[in-house]
C-alpha cells in the first residue's frame, strides 16, 4: 500500500485531485494497458521488471482512489502533509507597513495574488512576549504568515524598543 507522504497517489495516475471517479478510472486504465505485464513480454527483463513496478503502483493507486472512503482518507493525509510544509518566505514585511482593520482587531497586507496576510494583535503580543529580555535595547520580534488564497508567506517583524536596566 502506498504511503501519503511518500508517493502522490493522482500523479501516478497522470491525475488530478479534482478529477471525477470516471476521469481517475480513464486514467487508469490508460496506465494500466500500458504497463501490464501480458504486454512487457518482448521486453528485456529490466524494463519489462520497471513496467510491473509501475503497473503495481498504479493498482495500487486506483485501489484507494476509487474508494469513496479510502480517497477521502487519502486527501486528507495528503492535505496535512502540504500544511506541514514549510513554505518559502517570499518577502519581509514590517508591521508598521501594514494596515490595521479596527473591526476585526488584525493587522492586513495585500498579496500580489489578490488575497492577503492577516495577523491578529493577539498574535501579535503573543510573540512579543515570547523570549522577552530586559536587557536588550532593542529587540525584533517576528513570525510567518500565510497568503489566505495562495501558497505564498511573509515573514511579518516588528521592532520592541526596551530600555536597558542599569
């Protein structure tokens, strides 16, 4: 049985996640006449051995994908291994260049997507007091927000000014 995290199941199908059941089983099928043992007979051994692997992986792939159930399971596994990613900061952003939305108590920055960054003022005080050190002057404080539409994420800073204690 294939693992979630290690092979994607609609890729070994040539598939997409938002194909239909009849999309996934023309697809299927397609791969499977094509890998089938009966029709890797005049090929030397380690192709016709590389052609049994792929048509394992492609039954294999149609026994959970046309399930209801197993598919179900499958995308979920598959969705929270894309939100463990870490994903690629595409800039820095300074809290003080951000917009602050009074109604719903966040601080808000347009992605070039047309969603946007959200971070919350609890989020923010969370993090500011997180690692908190008296004696510094200055300290930044900083975290990782997600576009609400894209892939895309800022690194959202902002700088604590302390007084040194003497």
């Amino acid at each position: 049985m294939c693992d979630a995290a290690e092979v994607d199941l609609y890729a070994v199908l040539g598939a997409s996640p938002s194909d239909s059941l009849q999309q996934l089983r023309h697809r299927y099928q397609q791969q499977a006449l094509q890998y089938h043992p009966d029709r890797l007979g005049g090929k030397c051994s380690s192709e016709a051995e590389s052609g049994v692997k792929k048509f394992l992986e492609v039954d294999a792939a149609w026994r959970i994908l046309s399930d209801q159930d197993s598919r179900k399971q499958y995308d979920l596994q598959r969705r929270v291994q894309e939100l463990k990613q870490d994903w690629p900061v595409d800039s820095t952003v300074y809290l003080e260049e951000m917009t602050w939305d009074q109604d719903k108590c966040v601080y808000t920055y347009g992605c070039r997507c047309g969603g946007g960054f959200d971070v919350s003022s609890a989020e923010v005080e969370e993090e500011t007091q997180t690692g908190h050190q008296d004696d510094e002057e200055e300290t930044r404080r900083g975290l990782v927000v997600c576009c609400d539409t894209c892939s895309l994420s800022v690194c959202v800073t902002w700088s604590l000014h302390r007084k040194t204690q003497t």
